[in-house]
C-alpha cells in the first residue's frame, strides 16, 4: 500500500472540506491591507534592497495570490517609490515570497518589474 499516495489524498481531501484551496493551486489574497501581507511585501522590497544594492521604497501590495507547499508562496503586486519614478511616482515588481512558518523564515525567490 503507497502511504504517500494516502497521505496526499487525505491532505486534498481535508482542504476541499475546509473550503481552502488545495496545496499547489493559487488562491487570490482577499485582503492584501492584512498585516501579515504588508509584512510580506515589506520584507519582499527590503531584502530585493539588500541583494541589489537598490534604494526601492515600499508603498503598498496592490494584489496578490498565496499557495501552499512546504509553507506558503506569495506572489504579490507591490507598488514601490525609486529615485527613476521621482517623487510621488511608484513603479509596480511581482515578489514571490516562500514563508516557513514554523522556522518564521522567509525568502524572496524572485522580484521582477511589472512590465
């Protein structure tokens, strides 16, 4: 008997009752003015900072999806002000955060312009 295909199964199984979206698929973020979302893209836009050597400052998540698979990705639409937009002038980038809950780590796997 494969325990792992069981385990899946009971796993997809016990999401569809719950109403969330099953483990892989991405499920729009209803609120992305939740703290914890804010959070993520802050950290998003201050680690793409560090990496880069850039001076992006974060403004707000415009929109966003969230999977889960071993924790949670985030992809996320934040608006950020840089010294090319000039003041008040904000430039929207995709951030994919992968957040481990359970080590509270989080790593930004991609951070790309929105073209």
């Amino acid at each position: 008997m494969n325990y792992k295909a069981i385990f899946f199964l009971l796993l997809l199984l016990s999401f569809h009752a719950s109403g969330m979206a099953p483990a892989g698929r991405w499920s729009p973020i209803s609120n992305v003015k939740d703290p914890h979302v804010v959070e993520v893209g802050k950290f998003a836009v201050s680690e793409y900072d560090m990496e880069s050597k850039s001076e992006l400052k974060f403004v707000a998540v415009v929109s966003g999806e969230s999977k889960v698979v071993a924790g949670t990705s985030y992809r996320l639409i934040v608006a950020v002000n840089d010294s090319v937009a000039g003041p008040g002038g904000s430039k929207n980038y995709e951030a994919i955060v992968w957040e481990k809950q359970w080590l509270k780590s989080m790593n930004l796997t991609s951070f790309e312009p929105v073209v």
